[in-house]
C-alpha cells in the first residue's frame, strides 16, 4: 500500500528536549557579536576604577591580569545571562512533559500530541538540524523535536534527516570478518 506507514513512534518530550533545541538553535547575530564586545570592553574599562594601590602600577603584571580577571567575568555572566534565557525559552516552549505519536510516511510525518493532531509534509520542513542527541525539524509551524532514544533502531534519525535533505541515507559500515 502507498499509504502504510514506515514506523510508529511513541516518546515523552520533555524540557530537557526543549533546552536541548535552544542550545543547538541559537546562534550569536552580528548585533549581539557587537553588544559582546562593548560589554567586554566596558568590563576591562571597569578595571581602571580600582584603585592603583590595590591594583598595581598602571600597565604592569598585576593591573594586566587583574584586568583580564575582570574580563573573565563579564564573559561568564554573559555565558549565564545566555544560559537562563535558553532555560527560560525551553519553558515556555514545553511547560510540562508531552506524550507525542509520531507516525512517519515517504512524504509526511503525522504528530499526534497535547490532543492535537497534526500533518508535516516533509518539503514544509525548512531546516533539519541533527545533533548526538536530537533530530530538529523547524517548519513554518514551529519545531518538532526528535530524541535519538525515542527510535529502537540504530540510525533511524540520520535516515530520516537523509530523506528530509533530499539525499540517500547513509549506509551502517561493513564489518569484514577476516
């Protein structure tokens, strides 16, 4: 039959799934490159406030590291401010855990989950984005994430991101017994 499905798959999503999208999705944009920088420098800006008494002779060792320090730690709270906005996004995305059905066609994926039901023609998918631990679909519609653990079979995720991308799946390496 044309229609019968490849597979059926049943998972739980869950936040961790959602912060596993932020983190793979979000890339730093030449604005937020620029804000970076200035935020950097007025940290090492900072550095000249302290008073040279406890920071050493002005362009010396100690005021050079010490600068560096300061440096340092804008960085990380950058790194944390970026953080909890990832961790706050993936909570809005998933407020708690969903059980999904995902039924795969040669040309459709048909979602069942939250009590809606839905079609994803596999041309609407914009991007595929395939990490160690997830397959992302990104549509017009919004996202559709994957786990790898959510398929039994070995390489389910990379012949499905294979076919997504127009290209044949990748083949499981020969093992010669000689």
């Amino acid at each position: 039959m044309p229609d019968e499905p490849l597979r059926t798959t049943t998972f739980l999503l869950t936040r961790a799934d959602a912060l596993a999208f932020e983190q793979a999705s979000s890339r730093l944009t030449p604005l937020g490159t620029m804000a970076l920088v200035l935020w950097l420098g007025l940290c090492g800006s900072a550095a000249w406030l302290i008073p040279s008494d406890w920071a050493g002779m002005r362009f010396g060792w100690s005021f050079s590291i010490l600068t560096s320090i300061v440096i340092a730690i804008g960085y990380v709270l950058v790194l944390l401010a970026m953080s909890f906005r990832q961790w706050r996004r993936a909570g809005r995305r998933i407020r708690r855990p969903q059980e999904i059905t995902l039924t795969e066609h040669r040309d459709r994926l048909e979602i069942v989950g939250a009590g809606m039901p839905r079609e994803l023609r596999l041309v609407d998918i914009r991007e595929s984005i395939l990490t160690r631990t997830h397959l992302f679909l990104v549509s017009d519609d919004g996202v559709l994430m994957l786990p790898r653990n959510a398929f039994p079979e070995e390489g389910v995720a990379e012949a499905l991101a294979a076919r997504i991308a127009g290209r044949p799946a990748p083949q499981p390496a020969a093992i010669s017994a000689g």
